[in-house]
C-alpha cells in the first residue's frame, strides 16, 4: 500500500508537538539559522525533542535549511547539519547546492526545497539524479502537471502545498524584496513585496485604473477537496504552509486535513495507508473556515483560473457570516445563520473598496454591539468573521489526544510472567499462586489503565487455562516496563530514508538569467561546474543589468479580463504596463504569452 503523508509547519515545539498530536505525518521545522523563514528559528534541542515526540508514532521531523549559504558560513552550516543528524531528525530541506554536498556526507536524506524552483519534468529528473529523495513542488503546478511529473520521474518522491499563503512569484525566483529593501527571500528575509499596493500605470505612464489596488497579492490556497487529484496525480506528500501561524492554526488546519486523508484512505483501503500510527480524536470540529485566510483558492490545479488573487486587501478576511441588516444607533442586526461571541473580530470591504474591522463588544443574539461602530457600515454589505473567540476557546486548551492501538499478550514463564504488546516484551518474576476465582477482569482492567501514553488497548489476550493470581501491583509494573520498552524502541528508532546514489544525468533546462541559479558560495558554483552549467553570482552579490525580480503565473492581463489567448477583451491601453509603488518606484510588466507567464523587472 502506497503512503500518504500529511506534513504541518512547527513555527515551534509547541508548534511542532500540537500538529503531532492533532494527526500529521511529518511536521517541517527552522533551525536558528538557515532557514526560508528567518523569523522561525529553533534550537537543535528542541528540535531533538520534536523527533523523540514524533518517532513514538512513526511520524517524522524535517529540517528547513533552504536558504542560499555564503562563504564564510559554509562551517557554521556543516556545524548545524552535524547536530542535526545527531539529533536524528529524517531529512534536510535544502536550496543551496553547497548544502545538498554536505548533507549527503554526513548521511542525511535530503528533499529539494521548493526554493529550487521545481516546475518541469527535467528540473526534478536532474535534481533526483543529484540524490535528492524527494522534491517539493512549485504551487503554480497543475494535476496535469504533477501527473506528467510522476509519470516520467516515478523515481521521485513529490510532497505539494495543499494548503495557506500563496507566493506570487515561483519560488526561489524572487528577488523584488531584496533589490527595494536590501532583504533576501532566498535569505529568509522576504519582505512581502506582493501584499503592497500599487498603482497600474500604461506605457503614458496613464493609471489603467484610478486607484491603488494590491495586484500581486492572492489568495490562500485551499485544496481540501481536491486530495483525491493530487493523490491520484502521485504527490505522497501533502503540504500545510505556516511557519510563521500560531499554534491554533496548526492544530485546526491540520485535523481537517488529517480526516480527509483518512475519508479517502477509507475508500480505498487496499491502496493507501497513513505514513505514521495512531488515530486522533478532537475536542472541536475542524474547520477551515475559522482559520486565517484571504478568501481561499484552488490556484492553478485545474488550469488558469479568474479569481486567485486578493486586490482589495492582503489582509486576513475569515468566514462569511451574513449580511447588514439593519443599524440602530451603536447596534446593528446581521441576516444569517452564524451565531457570535463577545469578542468576535468581523470586517467588510467598504464601498471605497477597502477593509475595515472592528471588535464585537457584546452580542444580543443577531444584534451586535461594536467596540466602536465603523465609519463604513451600512446595510446590505457582507461581513466575515476573521477571528472567532469560541473557535480560540477551544484551540487555547488541550483539543486532541492521538493513541496508537495496541493488543496485549500475557503468558506464563518459569519464573514469573511475559506481557507482549506489539514488538515490545516484559517480563517480571513473581509466584505461580492459583487464583480463588476469574483473575481475568482484575488482569484486563490494570494492564489496559494506559492513560498518559501514546497507547489505547484494543484486547488482552489470556490463554484459556490462565488460572493465577497476580496482585495489581506487580501487573502495573509489567505494563510500566511493557511501555517503557515500546516507548524507547519506537524514540530511539531513526525513522530515515538513505539517499539514493547520485546518478549520471543531463543538468535541467537552462536558465535565461546565470543568477537565478542562486549561487552564492564557492562550493556550489564547483558543483554546477562539474555538471557543465555557467553560473554567474546570486543576486544578493551581485545586482544584474537586466533585473528580472519575479517570474509569476499570475498574469494581470488576464485577472483583469484583457488576455485574448483565454477570450478576453483586446486591451487599450499602450504597453509596456508597470506597476508604481507609493514612493514612486515602477516596475515594468512583460507579458510572456507563450510560456503563460508574467514577469516583473525593476525599471532602469
């Protein structure tokens, strides 16, 4: 049966240990320094912990260390990857060549980040002949995509982001933070360029609209209903962005991802299996609708689609939870279904198109009493909930317990008694004394008191002849032991993946650009040396002439209705279009209509 991995992001061990607990697979974690995000930064303690919390059910622990690598850093890096593989965490998220070289020496299976910009079929056959286990998908790819990938690389593990904040540009390929504000994305700095606004301006330097709008910001990406496709596409990995969400967003999102896994998995219960043990039961219903979004996109899985960005707003806009009603002083009434909470945090988009919030301050059923009535608010506008205080309630206390099913065994030995449970065997000396009366339900009710451990007791099985007596004291020391023994095996057990051998294979397709290879230190420039490709430095060393700041799917010409390709409208405008940022900056847009593509170039 074919593995199914749900992998959560661990902004932190609290983090970490709740996705664990509420049903990943896997959980993705920063090390103090290194990683894409460099707000999210873990000692290699806790990440020691994580794996030890992990291992108990079979679940594994990967390590971002996906940035690009200077010189001078290149020991600090080997220093890291060395604790880390003592720390035995199952794999290494890298970007950096450099890294991808050191890890393999030190035994540590590595994925290819998605800062590697993975977007074609030859890109993931070259870096799966470079030893890579698994490669981490760009999110603009469609299931067509994904489906033609796996079938022409099957060799390739294939995790994809199924779920949270969306980038515009295909990753690793960003480089607008770093040339307006001296911040590398490929450093863990990025700066959000793409949820700034911006005026678009035609090639008369003439507004294409009259007003600031956010075109480069999306949506959040959702496909929670979409599982089936991407399964059935050959991804085994399934991504939950967020190392920089708190742990309520960790826990929901990871439990409704978790239990569409197991629905689909309970369809087809001959194909797939869970990548990890224990099955977990919640305090709350999940639902991804009281988590922190933008409103929620498919992206690109079946194809360009109209609606995937956000230009009202990059802000978090939550649930729809009904309509104005009517306003009577500092009140209003809402037409809906949704029940509310002192506290709840809702907002709308005003008619200058902008988004206002504002705190409930105390609820009489569907009238509602602001902390303060917003200036915008009239009847009939649309309001969202984008923070729910009873979903908070919940989320703030424990909320989940995941238990691994288990069958005991109790035998007589020669000198005492044997309990097995699973792989694990204890034993402890004690007298033959023959029972007055049925020892089994006294036997049954001690060994199966596994409250506070990874395990529930599905059954005890006691031979039919077993006819002794064996006081509760000396049965709660064998079941201790009988723990303690399954507990160690199953923590100390490295749950890795060796790399495969690397093997001989043409590099992927040819970058138009030497510094988007992202080569900053001396080590990876050997390396692509060696596989015959020219490199030129990163961007972050050395800025270019022509200085292409991101390659986007995303494509204004069609999101405003202007792509004849897709049966738009001809435009009218005179290109080149560029955006213009509020201090005055512009950057120049080109329409790449044979590869679909929109790029952005910081203007000269």
């Amino acid at each position: 049966m074919r593995p199914l991995e749900l992998l959560a992001p661990a902004r932190n061990l609290e983090c970490g240990l709740a996705a664990i607990d509420h049903g990943a697979d896997a959980v993705y974690i920063g090390a103090q320094h290194f990683g894409a995000r460099a707000a999210a930064g873990n000692s290699v303690d806790d990440i020691r912990l994580l794996c030890q919390h992990a291992h108990l059910y079979g679940a594994r622990v990967y390590v971002t260390v996906n940035t690009i690598v200077y010189d001078h850093e290149l020991d600090a890096m080997r220093h890291l990857l060395t604790q880390l593989a003592e720390a035995e965490v199952d794999a290494i998220l890298v970007q950096d060549m450099a890294v991808m070289l050191m890890a393999r020496q030190l035994g540590l299976t590595v994925h290819a980040s998605t800062q590697t910009d993975n977007r074609t079929v030859a890109k993931v056959r070259w870096l799966a002949g470079q030893g890579f286990a698994r490669v981490v998908l760009a999110r603009e790819l469609s299931a067509a995509e994904i489906a033609e990938i796996h079938r022409q690389v099957p060799e390739a593990e294939l995790e994809v982001f199924v779920h949270g904040a969306l980038c515009v540009s295909y990753s690793g390929q960003c480089y607008a933070s770093q040339h307006c504000f001296g911040r590398s994305a490929n450093r863990g700095e990025c700066a959000q360029f793409c949820r700034m606004k911006f005026d678009l301006l035609d090639a008369d330097g003439q507004p294409v609209e009259q007003r600031q709008r956010y075109y480069l910001s999306l949506k959040d990406m959702n496909q929670s209903d979409h599982l089936d496709e991407l399964i059935e596409a050959g991804a085994s990995s399934f991504k939950i962005e967020g190392r920089l969400k708190d742990v309520a967003y960790v826990k929901n999102v990871t439990a409704a991802y978790s239990e569409r896994l197991n629905q689909y998995i309970a369809r087809h219960p001959d194909d797939y299996v869970r990548a990890s043990k224990g099955r977990c039961t919640y305090t709350f219903r999940p639902d991804l609708r009281k988590t922190f979004n933008r409103g929620y996109t498919t992206y690109f899985l079946h194809g360009r689609q109209p609606d995937i960005a956000s230009f009202d707003t990059p802000k978090a806009m939550g649930e729809f939870v009904g309509t104005v009603k009517e306003m009577r002083g500092q009140s209003f009434t809402v037409a809906g279904v949704a029940s509310f909470s002192n506290g709840d945090g809702l907002c709308f988009v005003n008619d200058e198109r902008a988004l206002e919030g504002f705190r409930v301050n105390r609820v009489e059923g569907n009238r509602l009493f602001p902390l303060k009535m917003p200036a915008g608010l009239r009847p009939g506008l649309r309001l969202y909930r984008n923070n729910d205080q009873e979903m908070e309630r919940l989320l703030g206390r424990p909320s989940s317990e995941r238990k691994m099913p288990v069958t005991m065994a109790l035998r007589p030995t020669a000198d005492g008694f044997e309990l097995r449970m699973g792989e694990a065997v204890a034993t402890i000396e004690a007298e033959h004394q023959q029972a007055e009366k049925d020892p089994r339900e006294n036997i049954v009710r001690q060994l199966t008191r596994l409250g506070g451990t990874p395990y529930e007791c599905l059954e005890v099985d006691i031979p039919a002849d077993f006819n002794y007596f064996i006081p509760s004291s000396l049965l709660a020391e064998l079941r201790r032991r009988v723990v303690s023994t399954a507990v160690f095996s199953c923590s100390s057990r490295r749950n890795k993946v060796f790399p495969q051998e690397k093997q001989s294979v043409s590099p992927g397709e040819t970058l138009r650009n030497s510094y988007l290879y992202n080569v900053s230190n001396a080590l990876a420039r050997q390396f692509y040396a060696e596989q015959g490709i020219s490199v030129g430095p990163a961007f972050e060393l050395e800025e270019p002439a022509e200085r292409l700041l991101m390659q986007c799917r995303h494509c204004l010409r069609y999101a405003l209705g202007f792509c004849v390709k897709h049966g738009g409208r001809r435009p009218q405008w005179r290109e080149p279009l560029s955006l213009r940022l509020g201090d005055g900056r512009r950057f120049r847009l080109e329409f790449d209509c044979k590869n679909c593509q929109m790029n952005v170039y910081a203007d000269a």
